[in-house]
C-alpha cells in the first residue's frame, strides 16, 4: 500500500482487495466515485506517478506499468528490477535497478525509453 497520487480531478490510489488481489483505482476527488479499477501484480515501491495521460507504477517485483490514466489500460509493462517509483521528464523514464554484476548485488539508475512499445533501456 502507498501514499495515493493526485492531478487536480482524481485521485490515484493502491490497495489490497477482499479478493485477495491488489488494486489501482482512480476515484473521483469531488464525491470519492470510481473511475476505474483495475488488478494489480502487488503493493507498490511508492505513490503512483502521474504524467501527462499516464498512471506510472513499479511494484516490489522490480516490474514497470504504464496505464491509461483515463480509462485504466494497460498500455505496457516490464520486469527491470526497478527499486523506486519511476521519474518521467520529457517522456523518459528515470529508474533505480537492482542487478547482479558478478558475485555483488548492484544498485544502479537507468533511462528507460518505450517508441511503439517497444523498451531501449540505458545505464547511467
């Protein structure tokens, strides 16, 4: 569970279900409505992050998820070892990744570039 995230209209928020699951769910700031729900993979690293019409999330299996912040759709998803929330700055995506270089655990920060859906990922 994590601190929700806010744009002016709605509200962004993660909770665990009586189904068992975990939930992202956009609800209306004025009267608390749903806007969407939608099933999640698990609790977050941190808050959702909102930029442009995207709802940005990383869960604590490392995987990156990009939804619709309209609708709720998944538009794409990545498993990155991701330890952090990701940072959107003109439409780049900043992330802290945990890897394995040799025997060492590795914590190190990467641009994570998607054109077509497709991932191009570079080591800072």
């Amino acid at each position: 569970m994590s601190q929700p995230a806010w744009d002016g209209e709605n509200v962004y928020i993660t909770y665990p279900a009586q189904d068992r699951y975990h939930h992202l769910a956009a609800l209306k700031l004025e009267n608390g409505e749903t806007v969407w729900d939608v099933q999640i993979a698990g609790d977050l690293t941190s808050a959702p992050v909102i930029y442009k019409n995207s709802v940005y999330i990383t869960t604590l299996d490392g995987t990156i998820y990009r939804y619709d912040k309209k609708s709720g759709k998944l538009i794409w998803s990545f498993k990155k070892n991701a330890t952090c929330a990701p940072y959107v700055y003109k439409d780049s995506i900043f992330i802290s990744l945990r890897e394995e270089k040799g025997k060492q655990p590795y914590e190190g920060i990467a641009t994570l570039e998607v054109i077509n859906g497709k991932q191009q990922q570079k080591e800072l």
